[in-house]
C-alpha cells in the first residue's frame, strides 16, 4: 500500500489528508447515528462509506485528467449547473422547508455543491488571459457577475451558507489575479458599511474611517465622491434587505448577538453544541461514549454539528488533531496555488483553498457559539453525499495542479 501511494502521480500531502478526513469523518458519522431508532439515520453510516469511497475513486480518477480539458469544460459545465439549479424550482425535493435537492432513485443530489468548485473553475478561466485584468471595470463587473448569479439562485432556495461559499472566494482570487489594494478596498467597503447601518454611531465611525482612507488615498474628488456616496447608499439599504431575510434567517442572527433568546430554537442547537465540546475535556470521553451524541441532544450530530460529535468523544486532543489537519491541507493548498506556473491552476487551487478554509472556520465557529448558525457542513467530515463528492473533486484538482504545475 505505500509503495503505491509513493508512485502514485497524486500530491502526496493532499492524499494523506484527505485519507484522515475519510477516516474521521466515518468514525464520527458511526458514532452519531450509532443506535439510533429511526432507520434512515441508523444508515447514514453505510450510506458515508460508500460516499468515501465513490469520493475517493473520484479524486484518484480527477487526478490524472489533464488541466488543459478541465479549462475547457468550465464554461460549458458552469452553464449546466445553472440551468440545473433553475430546474429545482420546477421538479426539485423539498426537505426541512428548502428546495435544494433533485432526487433520483432514491439519492438527493445537491446542485449548489457541484458548483462550488465549477465557479472556481469558471472565474479561473476568465481571469487566466493576460487581458483580463480584473483592475478594469469590465472585467471586474464580469468576475462579480460569474459568482452573483448561482448565489442570487441558491440564496433563493433558500440556503444562505452555501450561497457565502461563493462569495468567500471572489475576492481573494481577484487579489491572486492582480487586483489592487485600493480596488479591494471599493469594493470591500460597502460590505462593511452595510454591516455597519444596523447602529447609527458604528455606521458613522465606518463612514468616518472610509472617508479617511478615501482622503489619504488620494485619488481625486470624483473618484472619493463616488465612493462615498456609494457607501451611504447601500447604508440605507439595510432595513429593506433585512426585510429581505427569511424570520429563520432573522432569528440566527439576533440569537446569535445576544438580542433575543431562543433556547428553543436556535439558541438550543448553540447551548448542546457548546455543551458537548466543553464536556468532552482533554482526551474526550470515547467513541460512543458521549452522553449529548448518544442520548441525541445535539442536534444535525451527523451533519452542521459533527465537530462537536468529535470534541466530545475525542477531547480537546482530538479536536486539536482535526484542526492541525485542516491547517495542513489549507496551507498545502495555498503552496500550490503558489508554486503552479499555469495561471488556470494558481487561481483555481487558491479560490479551493479560500473555500474549504471559509466553510471549515464558519463551521467550527457556528458550533462553538462564535458565529451565526449557516448551515455549512464541516469539509470531508459531515455526512452528505454532494457534499463529500464535491470536496474530493476540489482535492483532486489541487493535486492536479501541483502535478501539472506548468503548462
């Protein structure tokens, strides 16, 4: 077995990770549907081992595809997936009050999944030629558009967490691309102005700061006007965007600030979360010896919250395992994002990295009471079919790149 996996063209470090991830991630889903009485939980596990390992005939098979004919399906298969996110609304399953799903035979298949690493791709492609500089208007307008509209259609669903998956990414690839620091910070800035305009003395000071930045930048008055208008202006959007929000969506968010509390809802997932981390102490209480995982107090154990399955049954060692591991993949996948020649591949292995890093701290976050509850699935280790295919295609294409560096 090793000798293969040394002669394997496969990056070796991806390989090693993501045989860890399957493995945790088993080990977890086993013991968060373990005696479970409701059968189609109970099967979950069996379900997982034959995702891991249709994942990983995927990776190994992704691997050897080469990058040349990966640039050219990524217009034509961004442009299926968008027509198959339009069709949920026509012919889609609907679960738990979202319509996110095709089912066939029996299997949920999720759109929004494939496509985050097929929105990569596709804004990866567009920004590889040396024209297409995303420090000019049309192109950056065009970069944005490729990335707004299967998040318009997901938020639509409605599924918040995936639809920031793809935001996540955009502007830490225009950066890798060439985008200026002043750029950024235009088209940042909204974000926190908007964020901002719920509080009138933190709306102003983020007024006053960007004013600031605007008069130090020196980038003449109809440039620092336009600007700031533009801020003050989407600072008032806030109330009809807010209104926008589904009451679940509404509810996460004061829970998550302290402004109401839910420990009903909302609240009741954050409280047995924390509850089952905390308890787990130093080396946890075993596999199938948590009492929140096995008396079922936890709520989505297989799925949002399988990180707190492990904290508690594995212990702050455990967990610290899992998060060195992430940090080693994260890191991995950064590197080669730097160290690829092709254009194609750096933006694509970085616009990876950023997501699988994005998803993996929201998901800690949410269940560890730091961040707002999303929904994103925990990378390679919450159970979910789409989920765990799409991860092993993203892992497969930054070992592709690392092993077809130039081109």
């Amino acid at each position: 077995m090793l000798d293969e996996i040394r002669n394997t063209r496969v990056d070796k470090v991806i390989l090693i990770c993501v045989l860890l991830f399957s493995l945790f991630s088993l080990l977890a889903v086993y013991s968060a549907t373990h005696g479970s009485r409701v059968a189609a939980i109970h099967d979950n596990f069996y379900k997982q081992i034959i995702w891991v390992v249709a994942g990983l005939l995927l990776f190994f098979a992704l691997t050897y595809v080469p990058l040349h004919i990966i640039f050219s399906l990524a217009y034509p298969l961004y442009g299926i997936l968008l027509v198959m996110i339009l069709g949920i609304d026509l012919v889609g399953s609907i679960s738990g009050g979202a319509q996110r799903w095709f089912e066939v035979g029996g299997i949920k298949v999720q759109p929004s999944e494939f496509m985050k690493p097929i929105v990569v791709l596709t804004l990866a492609r567009f920004l590889s030629p040396e024209h297409a500089n995303p420090n000019r208007l049309k192109n950056l307008l065009i970069a944005f558009a490729i990335v707004l509209a299967p998040f318009v259609l997901v938020l639509k669903q409605p599924d918040l967490g995936t639809s920031l998956v793809y935001l996540s990414m955009v502007i830490p690839v225009l950066y890798w691309r060439g985008l200026s620091p002043f750029t950024i910070f235009v088209v940042v800035a909204p974000l926190f102005a908007f964020l901002a305009s719920f509080n009138y003395y933190a709306f102003s000071a983020v007024i006053l700061l960007i004013s600031v930045v605007l008069y130090l930048s020196r980038r003449g008055k109809r440039v620092a006007w336009t600007v700031f208008v533009m801020n003050v202006f989407v600072g008032t959007l806030s109330p009809l965007v807010w209104s926008g929000l589904h009451g679940y969506q509404q509810q996460r968010i004061l829970t998550f600030l302290g402004l109401v509390e839910d420990p009903r809802g909302v609240g009741y997932q954050i409280i047995q979360s924390m509850v089952a981390i905390g308890s787990g102490g130093i080396f946890g209480k075993g596999l199938l010896h948590g009492t929140q995982t096995q008396l079922r107090f936890l709520p989505a154990q297989h799925t949002d919250f399988i990180f707190s399955v492990l904290a508690e049954e594995w212990g702050f060692i455990g967990s610290l395992a899992v998060l060195a591991l992430f940090f080693v993949f994260i890191m991995r996948a950064i590197k080669i994002a730097a160290s690829s020649s092709y254009r194609f591949a750096s933006l694509a292995a970085m616009g990876m990295a950023t997501i699988f890093a994005f998803q993996a701290i929201v998901n800690l976050g949410m269940t560890m009471g730091i961040m707002p509850v999303t929904g994103v699935p925990l990378p390679f280790i919450s159970y979910g079919g789409s989920a765990m295919l799409t991860n092993m295609t993203m892992a497969a294409l930054l070992s592709n790149a690392i092993t077809q560096r130039y081109f």
